[in-house]
C-alpha cells in the first residue's frame, strides 16, 4: 500500500514532490497546478498549509522503496 509524505529535499515543504511520487506524476505538474490554483477562489494556500501540517515528512525507513532518480 503506497503511503503519502512529504518528500526532502523539497523546494518549500516538499507537498508537491511528495504528491507527485504518490500519484506517479511529474511534479512541475503538481506544481503548475498549485499555481494555477492560486489565481483562482479557492482556498489553496489555505490547503496546501494545512497538507503540511497532516502529511508527515519521510523518513530514512520510508526511502528504501522510492527511486533517487524520480523525474
């Protein structure tokens, strides 16, 4: 079962690497798609706060099954 974290090292708080790793996405897609969001009512920022508090970051454990070289 694939289990979502936030990813380090990461740009700001590793939501949108983490999100991508899950979802087997790039992740400037992930990140274009925050972006995109932000110019639009919806609370985004608001959300993306709040996924940094409730996912937990990755550990050394966590790391064996996902690839360095990902995207």
């Amino acid at each position: 079962m694939k289990k979502l974290f936030r990813a380090k090292p990461s740009k700001i708080a590793g939501i949108c690497k983490g999100l991508s790793r899950y979802f087997n996405i790039d992740e400037s897609v992930i990140r274009t798609v925050f972006v995109v969001l932000i110019f639009l009512p919806f609370p985004i920022i608001t959300i993306y706060l709040l996924m940094w508090l409730i996912i937990p970051k990755e550990n050394n454990e966590n790391n064996k099954h996902i690839p360095t070289n990902f995207y």
